[in-house]
C-alpha cells in the first residue's frame, strides 16, 4: 500500500507563520505612514507651503531676553533655534549637577542614625516627589521670584543681587589670553594625572604612602601659579554685578524664567536621585559594613572608601533614566517664558507656518542630548563593572 505524504498547511508552520505576521504588519505599517504623508503634503498644499528648510535663512524679527550668543532680531531662525537648544542645554547641564549633589546627600541621610536627619530627608523626598513638577515650578516663579523687590530695591547679599527681574551673580570674562591658558590647563590636568597614577603605583609597589592625591593637585596648583606669574593674568576676568539706572551691570544676571525651571526640576530630580542612592547602598551586602566596622573605620570613611564604590554600580542605571527624564522634563519651562529650544520653536512656527519641519528639529535636539547622556553614562557604567576573570 502505498503511503501518501500530506503536507502541512501554511498556517500551521511554525516557520512560516511569524514571517508572514511580520510581513503583514509591516504593510498594514507602511499604508498608514504613506497615507499620514500623503495627508500631511495635501493639507500643506492647500494653504500653500511645502516642506523644506529654506525658512531658517530668513530673519527672525523676535528678541530673545536670555541667551549664551550673540543674537539680535535680525538673525536668521536657524541662529535662534540655536539659542533654544543652547539654552535647553543650560538647564539641563545645570540641573544635572544641581540634581546628583542634592540626590546623593538626601540619599545618605535617609540612612542615618540622626533620628532627625532621616526624617527631614525623608518628608522632603515625600512632598516634592509627590508634587507635581509643572506646579513646583509655578510656585517657584508666581510665589518666590515675582514677589521680589523691584530693581531699584534689589535685595543685596555680598556681591548678589536679587529682584523681580532676575538674580545677579559674580560672573566671568574670556579676554585675549583666555585661549593659551585653556592649552595649559589641559596640559597641567593631564600632567596631574600622569603624576597621580605614577605615585599610585608606587605607593602600591612599596606599600608606603606617597600621598598621590595631594602631591598631583600641588603640583597642579603650582604649575598654575607659576603661568600667572609668567603671563601677568589668570585665564578669566571676575566681574561682579551692580545696579545702575534701573538695570544690573556686570556678573551676570539669572532670569526668572530660567530660576524657576532649574530649581524645580533640580529638586523635583534629586528626590528620585535620594531613593536610587538609598537603594543602591542597601543593595550593599551588609557583611560589607561588618567588615569595615570589625576593621575600625568609622562610618563616613566606610560609606566613602567600601559601600559607595560598590553602591555605584547599582546607581548608575536607573540614575541614567533620571538624567533623561529631566532633560526631556526641561521643556516645561516655556510654561514661564524660558525660551528654550521647545519655545523658540513654537514661536517659529507661529510667525513660519513650518509646522513639521520645526518640530522635527525639536525632536532632533532632544534625542541628540538623550543619545549623548545615555552614551556618557553607559560609558561610565562599563568602568564601574566588575571585571571578571
């Protein structure tokens, strides 16, 4: 009796099926994306623009209060785009920092023995965590900033200046030897370095301490000293601020705007900094802590020189998504007239009708920054990792 092969349906190979749901979504993927365009380019059609990026060649005939270059009116949009991401840029930089160093002291002291210490960090990461960040910073803007005293009364404290328009604070100025003391510190950090490694490595080899640390900085400082001298100025001017007809001249002045963002997104930022830090030294294995106290260190030196150090690698990954959620949380701050890269671009699309192309600028500049920090931070990340033998 002959035997008769059947052959097993399409739809019942294992193999085929998920190749053809791809293929399928992919499809259903590609007629919606060419009916959205094609959409999109019928609707511009009809009240007469195109795509394109010729409009960042025309002037942009709006003022900019706040920015880090040279801008007047009669620049051209895409110098004012520039602005905006510059001053994305300043409070996401700043926040950052302002942010970590916050987080890392709250963290700690929500593990301290102080009764009183763990429970003022612990009600300041329950409030402004549990605050929303869009009304931390109205508060900080409508409820501290704008009350202020008018210029002509500005508050003064040292060399600070504090008022409805802003705050002025001892600021710098490049000037022409600002450039060749840049090549020497370059050159003196890396020096320092290569000092610090050597006295390391000997310090190691011989088992004698050769205090590495502070020989590398001296020297550093000396190096530093001895160019002052040599060239008769150091890299930058200091100029402090003051208040003359009715406006703050030198240092430099902090609008409202940027205030408002910074110290909200910094504080709002640290506390979900505090609770990656208190769970990354908890994470800890408690031997660890054990040993260091059965050795005779004290608690700050043990935190420092044992728990941090491994702690860190538990920190580092989920403190990556903190830095990005405040960078892309930054855009908050056209909500009090900060113009950054988000508000100068809505203002370009006001005045151009560039709907698309301005937002697809917007969408660069916010996945360029979140690229560059995720690639900082796993860099970091990698030096930190155990390596394994």
């Amino acid at each position: 009796m002959d035997k008769q092969t059947t052959s097993t349906p399409i739809w019942r190979n294992r193999k085929a099926v998920p190749i053809i749901l791809q293929a399928i979504f992919v499809i259903v993927v590609g007629f919606a994306l060419y009916f959205m365009i094609t959409n999109m380019l019928y609707g511009l059609e009809q009240i007469g623009l195109r795509l394109g990026l010729d409009y960042l060649q025309l002037k942009a005939s709006f003022p900019i209060a706040e920015s880090l270059i040279s801008y007047s009116p009669d620049d051209p949009y895409i110098r004012a785009l520039f602005v905006g991401l510059l001053n994305t840029f300043k409070v996401s930089f700043f926040g950052i920092v302002i942010a970590s160093i916050l987080g890392i002291i709250v963290g700690i002291s929500r593990l301290s023995n102080n009764w009183m210490i763990k429970k003022l960090a612990t009600v300041y990461v329950e409030v402004f965590r549990n605050t929303p960040l869009l009304v931390q910073i109205f508060i900080w803007n409508f409820a501290v900033f704008l009350p202020m005293p008018k210029i002509q009364e500005a508050l003064h404290v040292g060399p600070f200046y504090f008022s409805n328009r802003g705050t002025a604070i001892p600021w710098f100025q490049v000037h022409a030897t600002t450039g060749i003391w840049l090549i020497i510190l370059v050159v003196l950090v890396i020096a320092a370095i290569v000092l610090y490694k050597l006295l390391r490595k000997k310090e190691i080899e011989t088992g004698k301490n050769a205090y590495p640390f502070i020989i590398s900085i001296a020297s550093f400082m000396a190096g530093c000293s001895l160019i002052f001298i040599a060239i008769g100025s150091g890299p930058v001017h200091f100029t402090t601020p003051a208040v003359q007809n009715g406006a703050f001249v030198g240092g430099t002045t902090l609008s409202i705007g940027f205030l408002s963002v910074l110290i909200a997104l910094s504080i709002y930022t640290s506390t979900y900094i505090a609770e990656i830090v208190r769970g990354g030294i908890m994470g800890v294995p408690n031997g660890q802590t054990e040993a260091a106290k059965a050795l005779g260190f004290k608690g700050s030196i043990s935190l420092r020189l044992i728990i941090f150090p491994q702690a860190i690698r538990i920190i580092i990954p989920p403190l990556t998504s903190q830095y990005l959620n405040l960078i892309k949380n930054s855009s908050l701050a056209m909500a009090v007239a900060y113009q950054d890269i988000v508000g100068i671009g809505n203002t370009v699309i006001n005045q151009t009708g560039h709907t698309i192309e301005t937002i697809f600028i917007i969408i660069a500049v916010y996945l360029f920054f979140s690229l560059t920090t995720s690639l900082f931070m796993n860099f970091f990340n990698k030096k930190f990792q155990l390596v394994e033998r």
